[in-house]
C-alpha cells in the first residue's frame, strides 16, 4: 500500500513538469507575431490618395464669374426700381361727384339701417327746421264804392312754419298770425279764415310701402293743370284773398282730409276722404262788392251773405299718367 502511494505521487509529479515546460519551437514562418504586418506600397494609412485634377477639396470662395454676369442688367428707362410711371393728365386725382351726390360719409359697422333713419336728436340736422316770414301788406280803392270801405287790405302777417322728421314720419305746421284792422269780424274761425290766426297746415306725413304715399291732417290740396284753370280742382279756394292783393298761394284754402297716393308703372292713383265739407272762402261783401240778383244792383257790406255748409264727408278720386312730358326731345 505505502509503494502503491509512492508511485501515484511520483507519477503526478511527472505531469506536472510536462504542463509548466515550454512548448516547442513553431516552424518558420509561423512565428508568433508581435505587431500587424506591414501594408502594400500606397496603403499606408498616413497618407491618401490625390484627387483627380478640378476635384480638389472646395475652396473657400466660388470661382470669378464670366465678364458681364456679376452686375445686374439695368432695367430700360422708366422701369427703374422704386419709381412708377407718372399717370395722365387729370387721371392722378380722382373725379369730383356730381352737385347733390356728395360721397355719405360711412358709418359704424354695428349701427343698423333702421339706426340711422330713426334718431329724434341727430347731432348733422337741426332740431326742428324753421322756416317763415313776415309780411305788411296794404290795398287801396281807386274808385268810391258807396257800399265797401277805401280800403280793402291793411294788415301785418306773420308766417311760421315747422317742419321735423322722426324716422319714417313727416311733420309739418304752418300757422300765419295777423292783425288787419280792416276785417269786421275779429272772430277766430279757422274754416273761414277769420280772426288773428290762420292755420294753413298741419299734417303727418308717411310711406308705408315703397308705391304708397299717406299724408293726414290740414293740408293744402290741389290737382290739374293750374295756371288759374280749375277744372277739375274742387278743393277749397279762398277768392276773397286773391282779389284784395294777397300774396297768390293764399288763393287755395286749407282742407282737414286723408290723401293717399299710389304708385304704379301703368298708372298712379290719388284718394282723398274729407270727412266734413271745406267750402270756398268766398266773396260775401264784407271785403268785396259783388253783384246780388236780388237786390238787382252791386252790394257789398250793406247785404253779407251767410252761406249754410253742409256736414257731409267728401270723396275726390284721381288717375293720372305722364305720357310725355316738358323737355324730352319728342313732338
């Protein structure tokens, strides 16, 4: 047992010398190398190859341009830059409007067409537009008239007249006050025209439809051909007024009516509705003589008449049609 042991440990000894010894010597070419081997001529990595000649590495600045391409062409005249053609004469300022069709001035985008035809205090228009005037006026008889005074006018009159319009309505008045010591009856009385005031209109005015005109109250009516031709104008006249030497529009009276108006391409139509009789102021001798079958002779303020006026409404309708009118090249 003790020589067995011997010979284990002698044998473990052996093969330890054999795994420490140097292995032996690689042939020749084989030797281990200690650094890469060398690279063929032209591969070494300190040195690259040159370019071909133009591919060099680029330069810092482009190459100079041929002669004529580094300027601008210039522009031909009257094209140069920042300045513009002058423009014909009268085209440099534009147009002025026509009389009464002045630019409107423009208005606030928030503020609304009905804004704008709607405001009682507009800042632009007067408050009321006043209008009027004062008058002294006198008549004088040439001849005796045994039956009227020599006078037949002498009176002082004054005329105001007012006018507002309030959104889509009109309001007119026109009131004349006078002092005529010639005139027997002092008595207020609008109907007859007599006394110190004289209401010559008042009336509202309105369109409530684009083809329709309404217009109510005291007003001054009147249709036809004029020139002192009534032919088929039966409102009111005042014939007293124009044979003493009043001023000519005081010969048609006032009426207390509803006019409307309508508006077609074919044909226009008016209606007037009066509900109570508006007679002529006429001639009664109080002013002026007249000739009175009765008595068969010229009377005057030795027999006033006083005419009855009936209550009745009257109606007064109208179509009417401008075929040709004044000034439109056609006969």
């Amino acid at each position: 047992m003790r020589l067995f042991f011997i010979s284990f440990t002698l044998v473990l000894i052996s093969l330890s010398e054999i795994t420490l010894a140097e292995p032996p010597l690689l042939p020749a070419g084989l030797e281990k190398e200690t650094s890469a081997p060398a690279l063929p001529a032209g591969l070494s990595p300190s040195s690259a190859p040159s370019l071909p000649a133009g591919l060099e590495a680029p330069k810092s600045s482009a190459p100079a341009l041929p002669s004529g391409l580094n300027t601008p062409l210039p522009l031909p005249g009257g094209l140069e830059s920042g300045s513009s053609p002058s423009l014909p004469t009268g085209l440099d300022t534009a147009p002025a409007l026509p009389t009464g069709i002045e630019q409107a001035e423009s208005k606030p985008a928030d503020q609304t067409e009905e804004q704008e035809s709607f405001n009682l205090f507009d800042a632009e228009e007067p408050f009321i537009n006043f209008s009027g005037f004062w008058d002294i006026r006198g008549g004088v008889r040439t001849q005796n008239d045994p039956y009227e005074d020599q006078f037949s006018l002498g009176e002082t009159r004054l005329q105001i007249g007012l006018q507002k319009d309030i959104g889509p309505v009109a309001i007119n008045v026109v009131t004349d006050f006078l002092y005529d010591p010639i005139a027997l009856n002092q008595h207020v009385d609008l109907q007859t025209g007599n006394g110190w005031v004289d209401l010559r209109e008042a009336n509202l005015a309105f369109s409530p439809f684009s083809f329709m005109d309404i217009k109510f109250g005291r007003q001054i009516l009147t249709w036809g051909t004029g020139d002192l031709i009534f032919i088929n104008d039966l409102f009111p006249k005042d014939w007293q007024a124009f044979f003493i030497g009043r001023d000519l529009e005081y010969l048609k009276a006032p009426s207390d009516a509803l006019k409307t108006s309508f508006f077609t391409d074919y044909v226009n139509l008016d209606y007037i509705y009066t509900p109570w009789f508006n007679a002529d102021r006429s001639i009664t001798g109080a002013r002026v003589s007249y000739y009175n079958p009765m008595l068969n002779s010229i009377a005057g303020q030795n027999a006033i008449i006083e005419s009855e006026r009936p209550d009745e409404g009257e109606h007064a309708l109208r179509l009417y049609k401008t075929i040709k009118g004044k000034g439109d090249g056609k006969k």
